[in-house]
C-alpha cells in the first residue's frame, strides 16, 4: 500500500476528532463488529487509520483504504462518509 500523504492525513485528522461517532460501513477482518455498529474515534494513526472503540467492546482499527465508516451525529442524523 501506497504512504498517505502529509495532507491527506491532516483532512483525515480533521474528518474524524477525538469524540467523533462513527458507524462501520465494511471492514476486511474475520473479527470485524457487525455492519452498522456504532463507536467513538479515539484518534487517527500516523497511516491514516481511524481507531475506534466500538460499543460492543471491540477497538479493531479502520484500515486507510480497506475498511470504511462515517461519521454520525446522532443529534441531528447530518452524516459524512469515508
């Protein structure tokens, strides 16, 4: 896989702060939570993956270009997608 770009991480970083509630779309992983569980992002690492802990107890990060998400805001159903 290809180095994110320095600015590709900083808009990534931005998308998906500390406290952000996200809801997986798809991840490539035997272990995976279940399409559509929910989670709070807790940061995003120096290749690009979101780290979240999701609610059903598992922190499985979202891989940068294989799995995928969105940002949720459960106030207000405004969504944003990776």
């Amino acid at each position: 896989m290809k180095p994110i770009s320095k600015e590709r991480l900083a808009h990534l970083r931005k998308q998906y702060p500390a406290g952000a509630r996200v809801q997986l779309l798809w991840m490539d992983d035997v272990q995976a939570p279940p399409t559509g569980t929910k989670g709070t992002v807790w940061g995003v690492d120096d290749t690009g993956s979101i780290m979240v802990q999701w609610d059903n107890g598992s922190s499985l990060n979202v891989v940068y270009g294989i799995d995928s998400c969105k940002v949720i805001d459960e106030n207000s159903r405004k969504e944003s997608q990776q």
